[in-house]
C-alpha cells in the first residue's frame, strides 16, 4: 500500500471509496450523522465494512479527516 489507498480488510483487493453513517447499516436509509450512527466503509470489491459508532469520538476506531490550521476556514459572520 505505498499509494496511501486503504484496502479493503475482508478481502485485501479493493480500495476504499467511500464513508458514510447509517443508523442502521444495511436497512436502506439515507445516510445520517447521529451519535448512534455507525460508520460504514465501502470499497472497490463491494464489501462493506461496520465500524465504530460516532457517539464513541474515537480517533483510533473512526476514519477522520484531519487539517491543519492552514486548511480551515473563517467562521461565518
């Protein structure tokens, strides 16, 4: 993995393509962002992958974007 591409962990063959949040994975909701809402990763080979909810605010466990200072903006007036 030298190209900085998360692979997928079932299977070891497709990329991650996308992260969302679902209440209930799998039960063909929109995706939501609620504290009991569960991260859901989704990758090239088609497995999707469950993890932490974001009530756990676990950097370790969630997929975060992270910016420096540099990259954020002024709040709006």
């Amino acid at each position: 993995m030298t190209d900085g591409s998360k692979r997928c962990p079932v299977c070891d063959e497709g990329v991650l393509v996308d992260i969302s949040y679902m209440k209930e994975p799998g039960d063909g909701d929109e995706p939501t962002q609620q504290p009991e809402s569960r991260e859901v990763q989704r990758f090239t080979c088609g497995h999707e992958v469950i993890g932490a909810p974001l009530a756990s605010a676990d950097a370790e466990r969630l997929e975060v974007e992270r910016r420096s200072s540099e990259e954020t903006v002024e709040p709006p007036s």
